[in-house]
C-alpha cells in the first residue's frame, strides 16, 4: 500500500481510507519507521475507522485527528436483500474463510462429532492451506479432496477443500451451518453477511471486531 499511496500523492489523488481498520502488530510494525510511514498517514484525506480503538491507533500513527471518524461498516448492505431459503440440515457443514490454525484447531473436534455421512466443505483463507487441510482430514480417518470450484457439491461423508480463491459463495447456499474464519485467532473474523445472506446459520469463535 505506501507505493499506491505514494503514486497517488504523486498524482494529486486525494486517499481516503473506508471500513479501516489497524492492527496493534501492524501499528506496532509503522511506529518503528516513523520517517517513512509517519508522512504517508499524514497525508490521507480522511481516514473511517470501524471503531474507536481503530481509529485512535490511526490518530497515533499520524492521521489527523480532525480526519478520522468512525463509522460502521459498509462492505455487506447490498448483501441483505438477497436473502435465500436454506436447504435444511441435510446440506454440507462449511468452513469458510479459516486460516490454518483454525483449521487445526477445530477439524479434529469436528469431524469426531460429526454423522458419517456428513457433507463438509473447506475454504482456506489463503489457498496454500488446502493441502495441509486435506491431509489433516485424511488423517483424522475421513476421505478428503482438493476442488478448485465451490459450486461442486460436497459428497456426503467426505471432506472437500477449496484449493482456489473465489467460489467460498457457492458453497454456502444450501449449507446446513457455516463457520466462518478469522475468528478462532485473533483477525477479528471474515464476512459473516455471505452465509447469513443465503440463510445458513452462522458460527464465530470469539474473536469477531
């Protein structure tokens, strides 16, 4: 990002920063350098943080204070109305959106509660977790395969692992119940509104901002 916003600075382009967010380790990590970032914060037009604790750390970091609001976030409103019916309990288990850790942390306990003949499908995060996903599955005793689409249906009592970014929408019409990532760890969780637009109850742990 301080290239895009140098380029932009460079070209008179105002920036503006919506649903911002900053993180302690990010904040942490520009507060060493405050020779290069320190300018680069200084300059945004307007930052709208999606909380105080968010905002304040952007005030820290250089923004002026005059320049910073916060407001809700505005990534998901036009999801609300696309509000679909469920196929009921007997649609896959999703997991959406989960990074590696989570992934270890919660199969093992899954699948050992889980009916045989359940249906689960796994989105990673990052798409370099699949494998890793895939043999932690077979490992627990399940039949477990990469796919690159989310709209193959997941085979009952068999494991699927999205292998590609995109497609994680799909997967969530028709799922009986969705979990969905950043939320185990400490990320402040991912999209809630794509499962709950499609009508599928949703899980988070407890790590949701």
């Amino acid at each position: 990002w301080p290239n895009l916003h140098i380029g932009a600075l460079r070209r008179g382009v105002p920036v503006a920063l919506v649903n911002a967010r900053l993180s302690p380790r990010s904040f942490a990590r520009y507060r060493r350098l405050p020779a290069l970032f320190g300018p680069l914060f200084a300059a945004l037009e307007w930052v709208a943080a999606i909380d105080e604790e968010n905002a304040e750390r952007f005030r820290e970091a250089g923004v002026d204070a005059a320049r910073v609001s916060v407001s809700p976030s505005t990534k998901h409103g036009h999801e609300l109305p696309a509000l679909e019916a469920a196929r009921g309990p007997q649609g896959p288990v999703v997991l959406g959106s989960v990074h590696l850790p989570e992934i270890r942390a919660l199969l093992p306990r899954l699948l050992e509660a889980l009916p045989r003949d359940t249906a689960v499908f796994i989105a990673p995060r990052y798409p370099r977790a699949a494998k890793a996903a895939r043999d932690l599955a077979s490992a627990l005793g399940w039949p477990a395969r990469l796919v690159t689409n989310g709209e193959v249906p997941p085979r009952a009592g068999e494991v699927s692992v999205l292998d590609r970014v995109g497609g994680l929408h799909h997967a969530y019409r028709g799922a009986s119940v969705a979990f969905v990532g950043g939320s185990l760890i400490s990320h402040g969780g991912h999209n809630v509104m794509e499962p709950a637009a499609a009508a599928v109850p949703v899980i988070v742990g407890p790590h949701v901002g």
